[in-house]
C-alpha cells in the first residue's frame, strides 16, 4: 500500500510543480509591488498543496504548542531535520507563508528551485564560508521584513533518526533579523520517510512548538549557547 501512496504523491507533486507554474509566475508579479501579498497568495496554493501530500501519504499529524507562535514580529523557527517531508509538514501547518533556508544542492532541479526560492528561501553554500555567510545576511534580511524563515540547524537529515549536532551560525539571522526564535520539534518524518528510502510509509507525525526566545534574549545570548539549549528542548521531546 506504501509504494502506491507514494507513487501517487509523486504524481501530485509533479502535476502542481508545472501546472501550478502561472500561478506562481502571477504571485511572483504581485511581490514586485507588494511582497507580502505576493507570498500570502502563493502560501492558499501551497498550504493545502502540501496537506494533500500528507495525506495521500497517510501521514496524519499531531500538533502541540501552537500557542507559543507569536502573533507579531519576525520570527525564525529552528528545528531537527528527520526527512524531506519535513517541508511539507511545516507548510502544512503554517498558517502564514514561510520560507526556509535550504541546501544549494537545490538549486540544480530548475522547477524545484523555482517552487523553493517562491516562498522566500534562501539557498546556502556548505563549506564556503563566503557565501553562506551572505545567504545569512539574505536571510536575515528577509526574516526583518516580516517573512517567516525555518532553519535546521544540524544542516542535514539525520541518517538514524537520533538527535545530530546544532550549528550555532544559522541561527546569527535571528540576532541580524530581529526576530525571536520558535524551536520545533518533529518527531516521526524519519519513520515515514528516511534518507534510505524514496518510499513513504504512513504514520503520525508529532509537529511540537515549544517556548518562544523572545527577541531581547536572542540579542544578548551567545548563538552556540542558543543552539546548546533548543538543541536540548527538542531533544526532550524527541
């Protein structure tokens, strides 16, 4: 039954990636002039785009802690990486539009570099510290302006589903951004999808936003000490 659910998601992802194209282009337009109702026409088509990825996929979610999302301000979530739903899962959930600060690696399938960079990602070079030190700049520029970023801070998906090490530099967009921090938890991406595998076994994913770090606090702390301490959250809810 998995490998039919997945066959059909990939199908679904493929049909919206081209024919969803001139919706994107005429969203894309709309952020010339006003940028924020640009990505809030893109997030109705990719909000529930991502919902029925889930659930062709026989992925149900668990979501605690929505409350500890901030109504105003900049906020940068920072969560662990278990598999490559974890994208659809966030978006699936995030009820404004939300880029997230990805691997370049992306950038060589045009059509999903194009869906990626539309909902305000940034695309950061590993090892180079030149250019990943402006794709921080570029992210923190756009979490002040209001636009919803998610980092993973491990930089990769697990490979055996335990806890990897949080590196302290992505989180410098919350500091330049002015933003305050959301730590999220994702326990059960990795048993539905692991690196391992293209196929998608259905389970429940639990989606836990815990406590917010306020702005101020995230100004005045140390950013591998932040890391140290939401790496230690999520790991207690994991």
């Amino acid at each position: 039954m998995k490998y039919i659910r997945s066959i059909l998601v990939y199908l679904w992802i493929g049909l919206i990636i081209i024919v969803g194209l001139p919706y994107r282009a005429y969203c894309n337009h709309v952020k010339k002039t006003d940028a924020a109702l640009g990505y809030q026409k893109l997030h109705k088509l990719v909000r529930p785009f991502c919902k029925v990825i889930l659930a062709l996929g026989g992925i149900k979610l668990d979501v605690c802690g929505k409350e500890n999302i901030p109504s105003a301000g900049n906020v940068l979530y920072v969560g662990n990486h278990q598999s490559m739903l974890d994208i659809a899962v966030m978006l699936a959930v995030s009820e404004e539009p939300l880029g997230f600060l990805a691997k370049d690696n992306l950038e060589k399938n045009w059509l999903i570099k194009t869906w990626v960079a539309s909902v305000g990602s940034v695309f950061i070079a590993r090892g180079e510290t030149r250019k990943a030190l402006e794709a921080i700049i570029k992210s923190a520029k756009i979490v002040k302006s209001g636009h919803h970023l998610m980092v993973y801070p491990e930089g990769t998906r697990t490979k055996d589903g335990t806890l990897g090490e949080f590196k302290a530099g992505s989180l410098k967009i919350a500091q330049k951004g002015e933003a305050a921090i959301v730590p999220v938890a994702v326990d059960g991406d990795f048993q539905a999808m692991s690196p391992k595998t293209i196929w998608i076994t259905p389970t429940t994913v639990k989606l836990t936003f815990l406590e917010v770090i306020p702005v101020e606090t995230v100004k005045q702390t140390d950013t591998k000490e932040l890391a140290k301490k939401i790496k230690t959250d999520i790991g207690r809810c994991l």
